[in-house]
C-alpha cells in the first residue's frame, strides 16, 4: 500500500511521506502539513465499527495515512498501547451525549493525540537511531500531555513553554513534577507569545543544528488520530449509522481538523458545530467573510482555547480552497458556502459557560468543566436555530477536576478527583522562568546543543 503525501498549506513544492511530516513537524516554509489526499473508509467498513474497540477503530482510520511505513502487528501494537483506557460515549438526555475524552494519563483530550504521535515518533527514530528535541507551546493542556507521552524516551528531550499567569496549579504541576528529558519554561506573556517564540526558533539558522521538532497541534501527528473520536463516538451513539451532530470546543482547531478529516473520510456528519469562547475570530469570520485575529486574546475561563488566531486555520483554509499564511493573512478565499454547509460556528461568553455548567448538573446531573460547556452550550444554539436532531454529540475535552473553583461554583459540587491527578499536589516541582525575548529562549536552546 503506498502511503498518503502531505503538502504545505503555504504552497511549498515538495510532498512529504508522514514520517518526514512527522518528524519536521512543520514545513520549510512554516506552512503545516495536509494530506494531498484523503483516504475514504468505505460504509461497509464503518458499518462494522460498532463492534470494534477503540483501538481497532483507531488502526481502520490511521492506517491509510501510513501506508507501508509501519508494519501493521507494530501499529496495532502502538495503538494498543496508546488507547488503554474508556472513552465513555455518555448519555444526557434522548439521544443527545457527551463524549468524555478526559480519561487518560492527564485527563484532557490531549492525551489521544500525544500519545499516539509519542509513540510513532519513538518508532520511526529509533529505526534511524537519531535524537530530537521537541518544542512545545501550551495554553495549558498540551504539555502536560506531550509530556507525559514522551516522559522518559531515550531519543526525545522535550521543551514546554507555558504562559506562567494562565495555567492553573495543577496543569501546571502535570508538567513540571515530571523530570528527567521534560523541561518547562514559565513565560510571561500568553499562550501565543509562546507559540511566537517556538515558531521563531524553526527558522532560525542558528539552531538547525538542534534536530528541532514540534508537537503542538501544528504537528500532522497529533492531527491524524483525532480523526478517531469521532468515529467511535458516532459507531457507539448511533451503530445503525445515522449522521450526527458534533460539538467541537475549538481553541487552535486541531480537534476540529481531526473532526473534518473524519468528514471527508466518510464518516456520516449532519453538522460540526464549532464552538469558541469569546475569543470568536472564526464565528466572526463565518458571518463576515473577513478574518481578524484577536491581539491580544482574550483570558477566558476555558483557559485553554484562549487563542486569538488558531494555528489549524491555514488547514482549514486549505480543506476548503482557500490559503491563509502563519500570519493570518489570506491570500485566497475559501469557499465559504461549502464551509456553512458543514460548520456552524458560534461564541460562548463566560457567562454563558457557568450558566451551562450550573444548568446541566441542575437539570441532568452532568458535570461538565468549562470547555466542555462551551461544547454543549454550543450545541444547544444549534438545535435551539436550527431544529432538533439525534444523535448529537458533545466533546468533553478535559476532566472536570482540572476546573474546581468553577464547578464547585457552579454547582457546589467537588470534583472528585481522578487518581491520575491525586498525587499531583504532593509531587516536587521544576521549571524555569523567562521573559518573553526571543534572545532569551535562544540562548536558553543553545544549552541544548
Ligand atoms: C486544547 C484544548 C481544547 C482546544 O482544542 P484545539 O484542538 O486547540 O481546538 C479544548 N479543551 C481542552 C481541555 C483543551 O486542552
């Protein structure tokens, strides 16, 4: 089987393998890497997936990309490995559910991609016996689960760069109570400084001798196995195959792209429903046509989709025709009645968000944290506009522990907290500050070299 190319949504000639993708990251030109083409899952094959388990759903959806890169018992191998806990499709009320992705190693949604990418970035090194330094930006729950998917490797050093105001305590203790080949950098500023500076030190010809790699969501690696959800969430909700609605709390579109990729692959989807915070470039985009970053973004209480430019939008540009640089700037249009076809895209204040956690507990006893309140309310527009449908499907992307205050204020419930996280307070903890300088953070890699 000959494996998919990727191409660079700025334009650059050369077509990629996944592993190169993999590997570099990002392209040469900083633009991101997107399949060329995408492979279909035929009906009768998603007809079977009720009965399949996460990972063997997981192989059907990611195998296509790979080709002959990895041997099929070593990638059913991974993903067994990868996928070792529930991924409970949760019911609300009629058909309505809330997919909670909040299960694993650090309770956010972040774990699925990570430690899927952790693994075959592991695989395909050690087949070349070379070492990387990962660069990695979070607004929160991106590190601590790259992290915890690359603790301990051999061949991989991973640097974590957090906005030291906009984490919480304990995202910030998933990160920095690890040790060994992780290490966190506080910054001050916010998340997309830290993006700025990871991005700047790519270009810079002073580091290539850093074999420097990403894997924030601008990794094509993270973005292939989040395609996978919602193929199981949708096998679970509905195994006669009805289209369903989807809820996708959006910050930098990566779980969104994952969604769309499983779109075009032939998952049965009545609507994506792309909700933000009040961070609303893209819903502000899909009624105006025009696309304006938001400097700076705006701190919201889903911390982590304070972005006021997601990095996926070049992708997502780029799946409907259209071309938009790292800048933001678009050089051409996409196709914007293609794209309302598919999205319906719609901004949540943070009143609105409370209200919402308050309102399910009160009315179903669901806990939902901030972002996943942002999903459901979200959600809850659209069929409120546009008419009821079933099935739909809410993503719950981080654990509700991870959000105390809100919660037991919203609803005078404590959170129980998961065990993954209960030991987190007692751990010792290691990072270092910087400011938000380029020259800083350069002089920081270079230690690495
Ligand atoms: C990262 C994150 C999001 C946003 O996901 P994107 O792929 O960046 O859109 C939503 N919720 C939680 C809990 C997250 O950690």
């Amino acid at each position: 089987m000959s494996a998919i190319k990727f191409f660079s949504t700025n334009g650059h000639p050369e077509r990629v393998d996944f592993k190169a993708a993999l590997l570099m990251g990002q392209a040469p030109d900083k633009g991101l890497y997107i399949p060329e083409e995408i492979p279909q899952i035929p009906g009768s094959k998603i007809g079977q997936f009720p009965k399949m388990s996460y990972p063997q759903i997981a192989y059907e959806v990611i195998k296509p990309y790979l080709g002959d890169l990895v041997s099929d018992s070593d990638l059913r191998a991974m993903l067994m490995d990868a996928y070792n806990y529930d991924v409970p499709v949760e019911r609300v009320y009629d058909e309505k559910y809330v997919l909670r992705l909040d299960r694993g190693p650090t309770c956010s949604f972040k774990d699925f991609a990570a430690r899927a990418m952790g693994r075959l970035v592991q695989h395909f090194l050690r087949e070349e016996g070379r070492s990387i330094l990962i660069l990695t930006a979070t607004s929160g729950d991106t590190g601590s689960a790259v992290a915890h998917a690359f603790y301990g490797l051999d061949n991989v050093k991973v640097v974590v760069l957090f906005p030291e105001k906009e984490v919480t305590d304990r995202q910030r203790r998933q990160m920095t109570t690890l040790g060994k080949n992780i290490f966190p950098l506080a910054v001050k500023g916010k998340f997309d400084d830290c993006q700025a500076l990871v991005k700047q030190a790519f270009v810079d010809p002073d580091l290539s001798a850093l074999d420097l790699s990403s894997a924030n969501s601008i990794n094509i690696g993270r973005l292939l196995p989040q395609a996978v959800y919602y193929f199981y969430a949708q096998s679970r909700a509905s195994p006669e195959g009805k289209k369903a609605v989807f809820s996708v709390p959006s910050g930098n579109f990566g779980d969104l792209m994952g969604g769309l990729l499983a779109l075009r692959m032939g998952l049965p989807v009545q609507k994506m429903v792309v909700a933000t915070n009040e961070n609303d470039e893209f819903p502000v985009f899909m009624n105006t046509g025009a696309y304006e970053p938001i400097r700076p973004s705006k701190n919201c209480i889903s911390n982590a989709m304070n972005v006021g430019h997601p990095s996926n939008l070049a992708r997502l540009f780029s799946l409907y025709g259209g071309q938009m640089d790292e800048t933001g700037h678009v050089s051409r249009q996409p196709d914007l009645a293609a794209m309302r076809k598919d999205l319906y895209a719609v901004s949540i204040t943070d009143e609105e968000t409370r209200q919402t956690i308050k309102e399910a507990y009160r009315q179903h006893k669901v806990l939902l944290e901030p972002h996943g309140a942002v999903a459901w309310a979200g959600l809850l527009k659209y069929l409120n506009q546009c008419g009821d449908w079933s099935p739909c499907i809410s993503l719950e992307t981080a654990d509700p522990a991870k959000f105390p205050e809100e919660i037991i204020r919203a609803t005078g419930v404590n959170p129980p907290l998961p065990a993954a996280m209960a030991r987190l307070d007692e751990l010792v903890e290691s990072f270092e500050r910087m400011d938000g300088r380029y020259d800083s953070f350069k002089e920081y890699l270079k230690r690495f070299l």
